[in-house]
C-alpha cells in the first residue's frame, strides 16, 4: 500500500492522464458461466480498451447487487467457485495480463478464509486491489480486534449519500475512490436521470478532499450515458451492463464478441 | 429501568455487533442512532409510546399462571407472558410502535419492512395504516404461499407486499431484499426491522421497544409472588422477544435464563436454524454475529417448521450473552415443538404460535426435573392462529403414516421427551 507510485493502479491512472485518456474498468463475476469464460473475457476486455479489471468473487447473499450480479453470483457459485479457486484465476489471470486487477469480496468471505491469510495471497497471486463492499471504515472489527490494513491497494467506496463523511473517507484514499453513481444497489439504469441528481457536486466534495483519482460505477449502461459524465471523473465502472449483455450472448449462443463489442463503444465514447 | 450507561444504545456486544453494510447506508445508520438516543431520553417520545402501547396494542399483557400444564407435567409452576393477546396477536406489536413513533419523529412518510411468518409485516401495516405511513412488505415467494392469511391482510391494511424471488424465498432473502430496497430509497424511507438484528443501531433500537415484556413480567412475579422467577424461558430466532424478556433479567444473577432454538429436523441434520448451537461467527445482514453458513462463508438455507425461527442468523446481543454464559441456549425440534403446540392447546385452551411452542417445549422437558416450589416463565410470544395449516398438515402426516414427517431428532431428545409427551388423543 505503500508503494503509491510503483502500483500497477497508479500507474495506469497517471499515464492515462498524461495521455487525457480516462479508465475504462469493467466488472465480471469470476468463474460466471466457468473460469476458462471468465480468462478469455479478461482477454477480450483487454483488447476492446479496458484499463483496469474488476474481478468479483461471487457470495451468496450479496447486499450491494442488484439482481444481474446476483444471477452472476449464483450462477458461479453454482459453477463451484470458491475463494481458493478465485485467487488461482487471479494467478492464471496475472500471466496473461499486465492490466491493474481489482477484486470485489464480501467481506464474510474474507472473515472466513482468514483476513490476514487472503490479503497475503491475494497480493501473491497478482491481485492488485480490493473493494470489499460492506466493510465501512467504522466496521473494521473482528474478534474485538481491529482488522489491519491488506497488502493490497484498499479502494474506498463513497456514496452521493455519504455527505459529511466523505471528507474522511477519501483523506489517505489509496488506488482510487470508488465513487457510488446511483442510489441503490448495482444495476443498469438506463437514462442518465436514474443516476443520482446532485453528481456534480457530490464529485466536487470528492475532488475538493481528495487528490486521489476517482472512478464513477453503479448504474452505468451505455456510451451516450457515458459521454454525458465523462468529465465528472477519472474512471468508469461498468458492471450489470456488461453481465447482462455477457449473459445474453451466452444464452442466445453468440458467446462474448456482442458483450465486447459494448465495452469497445464505452472506449470510443471515453475517447471521442 | 436505570443504565449504567448513557445511552441503552449501543455498537458492540462484546466481539458481536457493529455495522458492515454498504456505504449508501452509513449516513441514514448514523442519523437513526442519533434521533433513537435523542428520542429514547425524550419523555414525551416515550410516553407516546407508552400511550399507544395500553389503548392501542392492549398491553399489559397478563402473567397467567398454566396450572394445568404445571399438574400435567409435574414439577415447577409455570407461568406464560401472555404476549399473545397483542393487538395483531404477537409481541411484534411493541416495536413497530416505537419505530414507527421513530420516524415520524423524523419525517420519514415510507416505511418498508421484512417478514418471515408473516406476523412483522402485518403488524407494521398495521401501525402504518393508523399513523399514515405508506407501507410496502418484502416477504419470500415461498412464505407468501405458506402464509396466505397474513398476506391478505397486510393488503387489506393497505400495505404492498413485494414477493421476494431470490435465494431461497424466505426471510433470509426478504431480509437482504428491504435492505436493498432501502439503499436505493434511503432519504425519505425508514426501514423497520421486525427483530433484533440488522446494522447498528437496530439492535439496541428493538430491544429497547421490546424490553417491556420483562419489565411487565417482572413487576407481574414480583407482586404476586414476592420473589423473582428461578427460569425465564423464550424462543429465539432473530431474539426479539427473548431479548425483550431476558433483557430486565440480566442483572439478576439468581434467574436462570433459556434462549430455544430451532432444532428443525435435529442439530445432526442440516436442517435446522441454531445459530448458536449449530452455527459460527461471522456477518450477515450487516451485523456480525452467529450464523449458519458453509465453510467459504456463504450463508445457508436454513429449516424450521416455524417460519418465525427460520432464520440463519441470531441477533448480536444474544451471540454475546451465549459466549459470556449469562444466557444459556438450547434447541428443540419441529416435532417436539408440534407436540408442545398442541399440549398447550389442549391442557389450557391456548393455542400458541409454533414459535412459542419451542419455548414451551424446552420447558415441558425442563419442569418436572424442577422442584414444586420453583417459578419458571415462559414467553407466549405469539398466538397460533397463522400456523394451523401447517400444524394440521402435520397431523394429517401422522395419522397416515403413524408418525410425524419430522423424525429425526437426538436419542437424547427421544428420551426426554417420552414422559412428558403421552399419546395425544386426535380427533
């Protein structure tokens, strides 16, 4: 965490930057229909312009997801994902690509597996980052002990809600802040009025007390949406959106192409 | 009544508690604890509370002493808090009161809520249709078929009830479904959790609105029989109405105190909902606790013929008074709970929810190892009207097939039960 500067995730921020580029960061669910899909979408999402990848371990009862992620969850927990099998598809994962790779857990997962025993394998295995999306800062107990920081690049989450805690969320904010577009739980909106309202100044909050990159996610669906907002952060997370259209593709037979050819028009739109 | 402490309202039980939820919600926690400890210190909140309690919810609720169970069984006397005789006919009557008090304090119009059985949901339509709240339900797709009555009336009350399609269709998944529901609504709704448990501070919040039921039960024993009572029993699923009871009891050392489980089809079988018996430390909706999940963490489906109890979780408090020993945990089986159910019903023509049937049943095995002279009160948490499909599906099972479809239970179990258990007459 200490090596701000040497991280592949600040890294790939501050050379966009120079170039005036944003990221582009798509989320998947790991092993969602299987692995060997999970690799080449990797692949396939390097090719059609992603900067960094979000990588999601499945959980059982996931608060924050909407029902697309939770059909992903299901079905690659079905599938037999399991924390063991995820850190391995990071390995895998990290021969085949350079990209910054950031993973989503629940924190029970965590818990489970031994918080301290994760961290150091998930950093062994390449992971580069962590959101753990029901971990606020306040709740970083466990055992009645405190839980100490991963070796890993912790991204905070803030949301328009979070008001006057964003100030102390984003202060020491490492990688990126993850900042919450939409009220409510992941899910495609489709019109940039289901966003949140007040984006811009609740970007300006994030901005004025933080020097950190940002990246808006939740609810992001299509260029257009995405045009619209481009200037209101460094980083766009799209999620529901790619798993609906991967999940479409899969069931109709037309496999990923349909779901990276989305990811490419994101890139497009970021670039124009 | 006094605390120690400043506010009744607190974060951690011991290792237990606390909020991991997303961060969407951390603003809207914060805002609840602040007006909770702000209200709960108003007098006026609390004498609206009080108010609506005695013209509205009918309280106080009697002790009433089951003299017929007691010569039946053989062994202590037994008395039962009547929390059956509740306004919407359970104990849950008491919390949605001061909640819903709590946000019309705050000028919240919405409310949304969970329901397993059935008995929260009804009882927070109920109090939304008398102050004006607007009132949607999550309940499982699977509990909205067992529990068809209660759903018509949380319609004709006014209430939207939002089948809940996900995992496993019941309270677990109604429970993760409002709080999503809430994240996205979280400015102008109040959520209302039917138990003690969720994120900080609605553990404290419902066991403060629900501590009546033992501050009642103990001025009840005490005036009528100058002393404490040596057991307090009651069923635990969230631990609402066992927290509400125990909680008035916790100083007194002398008063031995039972929280009863689930046992489902048997703790030996993965069908069950123990929590602490059969359970493990980790979180669930938002708080960190007891529950039953796999190995990787992921929470389980769990069983019990009582949708009240079927619940994977356990409030913080109770996961931190079974790990300091103040409050001892047992569990009893479907099948032993029907029994119960029945035995009341027939020795003293109260039919109790199949919840409170565990708590009756732990204390049928219990009472005739106890002297005469000694005092044990059991929660009627609830009556049980909503459970007589179920209970007559069971008998129809038993009178075909010469037994109950739940059969599995420890040996142990077996043979506790018999004596106390004799071949019922069925009709």
């Amino acid at each position: 965490m200490t090596d701000v500067i040497d991280n592949r995730i600040s890294q790939c921020f501050s050379s966009l930057k120079k170039e005036g580029r944003k990221a582009l960061i798509p989320f998947v669910t790991a092993g969602d229909p299987d692995e060997e899909t999970t690799l080449a979408i990797i692949a396939g999402l390097e090719k059609a312009g992603a900067n960094i990848i979000e990588l999601g371990m499945p959980y059982s009862d996931p608060l924050a997801d909407g029902p697309v992620l939770q059909r992903a969850a299901q079905r690659a927990l079905a599938a037999g994902m399991t924390p063991t099998a995820y850190l391995e598809l990071i390995r895998r994962a990290r021969v085949q690509t350079q990209l910054p790779l950031v993973g989503l857990v629940y924190v029970n997962t965590i818990l489970q597996y031994g918080w301290e025993a994760f961290g150091r394998e998930a950093a062994e295995a390449g992971l580069d980052g962590i959101v753990i999306p029901d971990l606020p800062q306040e709740a970083r107990h466990y055992n009645g002990k405190p839980l100490s920081p991963l070796p890993l690049t912790e991204i905070r989450l803030v949301a328009p809600t979070s008001q006057q805690r964003i100030k102390n969320i984003v202060s020491n904010a490492q990688g990126f802040v993850y900042c919450i577009a939409a009220l409510g739980v992941t899910g495609v909106r489709k019109h940039l009025t289901d966003l949140a309202t007040d984006l811009e100044p609740f970007m300006a909050t994030v901005t004025r007390y933080s020097a950190c990159p940002t990246a808006l996610g939740f609810g992001i669906s299509s260029p257009e949406m995405v045009k619209d907002i481009r200037h209101l952060a460094d980083g766009f997370i799209v999620g529901s959106a790619l798993v609906e259209k991967l999940e479409a593709g899969i069931n109709a037979g037309s496999g990923i192409t349909p779901a990276m050819n989305f990811i490419q028009s994101l890139r497009d739109a970021l670039d124009q | 009544m006094s605390s120690k402490l400043s506010s009744p309202i607190t974060e951690y039980y011991g290792e237990f508690g606390g909020r991991y939820v997303p961060e969407t919600l951390m603003n809207a926690l914060e805002k609840l604890e602040e007006a909770a400890v702000e209200a709960l210190a108003d007098p006026l909140f609390m004498e609206d509370y009080r108010y609506l309690l005695v013209h509205y919810a009918g309280r106080e609720t009697p002790l009433y002493e089951a003299e017929n169970l007691a010569r039946h069984l053989g062994g202590a006397r037994i008395f039962l808090k009547r929390e059956d005789l509740n306004h919407t006919g359970s104990h849950k009557i008491n919390n949605v009161i001061g909640q819903a008090l709590l946000a019309q304090r705050m000028g919240k119009k919405h409310i949304i809520a969970e329901t397993g059985a059935g008995q929260h949901g009804v009882a927070t339509a109920t109090i939304c249709a008398k102050m004006g709240l607007s009132c949607q339900v999550f309940m499982g797709e699977e509990d909205i078929r067992r529990q068809a009555v209660n759903v018509s009336k949380m319609k004709l009350l006014g209430a939207t009830v939002t089948s809940v399609t996900s995992g496993t269709g019941t309270l677990k998944d109604a429970t993760s479904e409002a709080i999503r529901s809430w994240v996205a609504r979280v400015e102008d709704t109040f959520y209302i959790i039917g138990s003690v448990v969720g994120p900080h501070p609605y553990p404290s919040l419902v066991r403060e609105f629900q501590k009546v039921i033992g501050e009642e039960t103990r001025v009840q024993i005490l005036n009528r029989e100058k002393r404490l009572p040596d057991v307090v029993i009651a069923c635990v699923g969230g631990g609402s109405n066992a927290m509400g009871i125990f909680h008035p009891f916790l100083q007194d050392t002398s008063v031995e105190l039972i929280g009863v489980e689930a046992a489902g089809f048997g703790l030996s079988t993965p069908y069950h909902a123990a929590a602490i018996n059969g359970g493990s430390v980790g979180v669930i909706h938002g708080m960190l606790t007891r529950l039953m999940q796999d190995d990787v963490g992921g929470i389980l489906p769990v069983h019990s013929i009582s949708a009240g109890l079927d619940y994977p979780g356990i409030g913080p408090e109770h996961a931190h008074l079974a790990s300091t020993g103040r409050v001892v945990y047992e569990a009893v089986t479907d099948d032993e709970a029907v029994k119960a159910f029945r035995l009341l019903s027939e020795k003293e023509g109260i039919i109790p929810a199949l919840e409170s049937a565990h708590a009756l049943a732990y204390a049928a095995k219990l009472a005739p190892t106890l002297p005469q002279s000694n005092i044990m009160v059991v929660n009627l948490s609830g009556r049980g009207d909503k459970d007589m499909d179920t209970i007559m599906n069971s008998m129809k099972g038993e009178l075909t097939h010469g037994k109950s479809q739940s059969t599995e239970s420890k040996p142990s179990d077996r043979r506790h039960r018999q004596p106390n258990f004799p071949m019922l007459f069925i009709p």
